[in-house]
C-alpha cells in the first residue's frame, strides 16, 4: 500500500526526466553516416560541369548524416520558418549565433527541431523542444558580429539517438588549422527544405585579412572556410550553419565553427566568416555549467576500443609468452636427454674395461710384447676412449643449444611483455586532458573566450 502510495505522487509530481545520460560522453558521432567522406565532392575532385554544380549547390543528404544539427523556428502570422541553425552540445543546451535573436521578439514563438533532414517532412525520429531560456554573448556587437555567439537552453531534455547526437567543442589542445576533412551543413531557403552539405577547406585569417579578400575585417574570434576561386559559400539562411572537421587520427568530429558573416555569395576571395567555438570554450562552460568532458569528449568507445586493441595484443604476447614456455621445457627435456646419454656413455666405458680385464686374465703368462691379444686389447681401449669423448662432446653441444635456445626464449618473452605493458599504458590517439588543456599542443588557455560576466539573457 505504501508503495502504491509512492507511485501516486510521483506521478502528481510530473515526468521525472532521465535521459541526460545517453548524450553524455558521445559527442562527434555519425552512426549512420561512416563511410561519408566518399560521397561528398570539392574542387579539388571536380572533373565535369555536373560535378562543379553539386558543389556550389551542396549535396542533399540522408536522415542521420549529420546529427548534431538543429533547426532553430519561429511562428509569424504567415506560418513557422526556419530562422537559422545551431548544433545540440548536450540534452538540453544548443549553441548557434547571436544575430539569429536580432528581431527575436518573445522567445515563445520560438522552438527547436532536432533529428530531421527534410524540414518539409520530419519523421519519426524528429524531436520538438520549445526555448526556455536564451543567452547571447554579453559583448556581442551587431555591426561587426564580433562575439556572434549564443546559447539556446532546451524546456526538456532530449534523448540522443542515431538521428539526434551531440558536437564536440575543441579545447586548446587540438590544432584546428590542421584539420583536413572539413564540411558545412545546413538549410538554405533558396536550395529547398533538405539539408544540404558541401567540403570545403580551412583558410587561414591572415589571408582572409589581406587587403584584397577582407581587408581586416575578420577578427580573432573568427574562421575562414571555403576556397580562394569562390563557389562554396554560405549564404542567406545559412546563419548558425555548423563547420565541423574530422579528427585527422580517429572517426569522429569537431565543431569548429557556426557561420556568422560574409560578403556576398560563391564569390572569389569571399569565403564564409564563422564564429570559432574553441575561441569560446571556456564562455560556453561558465554559461552552461558543463564540464569540459560533456562537450569534449569524443566516443567513449574510441577508448574502449584502444583498450580492446591493446588487451587483444597483451592475449597474443601472453600466447608467444606460453610458446617461450614450451619452448623452454623442450630445452630442458633435452638437457636431460643429454645426461642421460652421458649416464649411457659411462656406462660403456664400465663395460669395455670390463671386457679387457676379462681377455687379459687367459694369456697373464705370456710376453706382452709378443702377445697378439694385448694389441687387440689396446685397440678396444683406444677405441672406448674415442667413443666416450665423441659422446661427451655431443652431449654438450646437444645441451648448449638447448640451454640457448631457453635463454632465446625468455628473452622474447619479456619484450614481449614490456611491448603489452607499454600499450595498455599508453593507448593509440591519446591526447592531452581537457581538465588540464595547458599540456598539449595549441593556442594557450588564455587565449580562449574567457568572460566571466553573465551572458545577456532575452
């Protein structure tokens, strides 16, 4: 009765959400999307018209290929519009850009859509939140959208999926200029409803800046992506659109950028400006109150399988350690193999002189020097003797190499032991810890957005 009780308050009590933990500590996921690199073109793989096309115009996508991205809508009097994008960090915080609130209005007008591709058609899978609360950057300036960053808290949590998964923020220790494989995403009011996606390459700021592209316009809180001949761009409705590059060691992503700005559209020495996360890392964590693992951890099981790896060739090392083993005691079989022959070839040698003092005894009278048995008698001394050092010796050769063989195989067995010890410790892609950003490689953690001053909260 008492527990029936119980039951019926929890359910006075409303819905008690628990599904935080099935987005933590997996950021950087694309279940549905592994093999995608191969599907998506750049200039530098364009070899026909038809080609050059599907990259200005981006390629559409499958449900789940990108699934990080959220549209971000708002309600008017003519119907519900996809205003800009943004990209879920955990089950309930999504990061986009500031001037996406410009002309905001009330923030109930707003709602959130995650898991879908074809905002015409959501499926099953899509996820609907409405806003509960929003920061924007507390130093954001609309006429130069330097700080053009915010942050989106979800009313209710959401549950991660194949087709909803969270970014990874890079923290000062990952050199994003040195990433290769980088791609925008997004929707765009003039190419329809389906997200589309398109590979483009990281520019650096100081030709981005150089008078004849933007002319210092670009500030250090930025990024360039695109190509120096145009064609890639993000334009209208492409605000908040994510810029994620793959780890150049392991299958998972980074969130690099949202795009902010630029001047025109597919232009030349005009690529998309965006708003560098790692740029606001530490923003992000004070306004949030996440810890550095919930937004940069990649797969957990990335490190699961590190360990797989090293625990499967600890398995091999310890089978090549029982071979030494075998080995060994094969040694030691004929080491005493040998001492058993020995033991034989002493025995020989009793039983020769046995057999000489038993032909001495009949002819003890006669001269020895004219005595033809007393040769004969010497000849099988002279002959025991040979064969008892001949035996000697190849008992002891037998045993050496038996005994250097064992020491052979001991020998292998500990490197071999060393070489597993020394992977279990050190598992491949390891890399400098979050928590302690300072030690790896990497712009300095002051050199990242630090304000401790509360967002603007709309």
């Amino acid at each position: 009765m008492a527990l029936l009780g119980l039951l019926v308050l929890l359910a006075l009590a409303g819905p008690v959400w628990t599904t935080w933990d099935t987005c933590r500590g997996t950021c950087g996921l694309r279940p549905l999307a592994s093999d995608h690199s191969s599907s998506v073109l750049d200039y530098d793989s364009v070899t026909s018209a038809a080609d050059l096309s599907r990259v200005v115009a981006g390629t559409g996508v499958q449900p789940g290929a990108w699934p990080g991205i959220v549209s971000i809508q708002a309600t008017w009097e003519n119907g519900t519009w996809h205003m800009c994008s943004g990209v879920l960090l955990s089950s309930q915080w999504v990061l986009t850009v500031a001037h996406c609130f410009a002309r905001a209005g009330g923030i109930s007008r707003w709602e959130v859509v995650m898991g879908v591709s074809d905002l015409s058609q959501p499926g099953p899978e899509a996820e609907v939140r409405h806003i509960q609360r929003l920061l924007v950057h507390q130093h954001y300036v609309p006429a130069t959208a330097r700080n053009d960053i915010a942050l989106v808290e979800l009313d209710r949590p959401v549950e991660c999926s194949d087709y909803i998964q969270l970014g990874c923020v890079p923290d000062a220790s990952i050199r994003v200029l040195e990433l290769k494989s980088c791609y925008i995403a997004g929707w765009n009011f003039a190419r329809g409803m389906v997200l589309r996606e398109s590979k483009v390459h990281l520019i650096h700021t100081e030709i981005c800046n150089s008078s004849r592209w933007y002319g210092g316009a670009v500030h250090a809180d930025n990024l360039c992506a695109g190509y120096p001949q145009g064609g890639i761009d993000t334009c209208q409705g492409d605000s908040g659109n994510p810029l994620i590059c793959k780890d150049n060691r392991a299958d998972y992503y980074w969130l690099v950028g949202l795009n902010s700005w630029g001047r025109g559209c597919d232009r030349a020495r005009r690529p998309g400006i965006y708003t560098s996360t790692q740029h606001f890392y530490n923003w992000i964590l004070i306004q949030t109150g996440l810890s550095p693992a919930d937004i940069t951890d990649h797969d957990a099981r990335a490190g699961t399988r590190a360990r797989d790896k090293a625990k499967a060739s600890a398995r091999a090392d310890t089978r090549a350690g029982a071979r030494a083993r075998a080995s060994a005691r094969a040694g030691a079989s004929d080491r005493d193999d040998a001492r058993a022959d020995s033991r034989a070839g002493a025995g020989n040698k009793t039983n020769a002189r046995a057999d000489v003092s038993a032909t001495a005894k009949p002819g003890a009278g006669a001269g020895a020097g004219t005595d033809p048995s007393a040769s004969a008698r010497a000849d099988r001394r002279d002959s025991a003797r040979g064969n008892d050092r001949t035996g000697d010796e190849a008992n002891t050769r037998a045993s050496t190499s038996a005994n250097a063989r064992a020491e052979a195989s001991a020998r292998a067995n500990a490197r071999a032991g060393a070489r597993a010890i020394t992977r279990a410790s050190h598992p491949p892609g390891a890399r400098a810890s979050s928590a302690n950003p300072g030690t790896g490689p990497g712009p300095a953690p002051g050199d990242l957005g630090v304000v401790p001053e509360p967002a603007a909260v709309l």
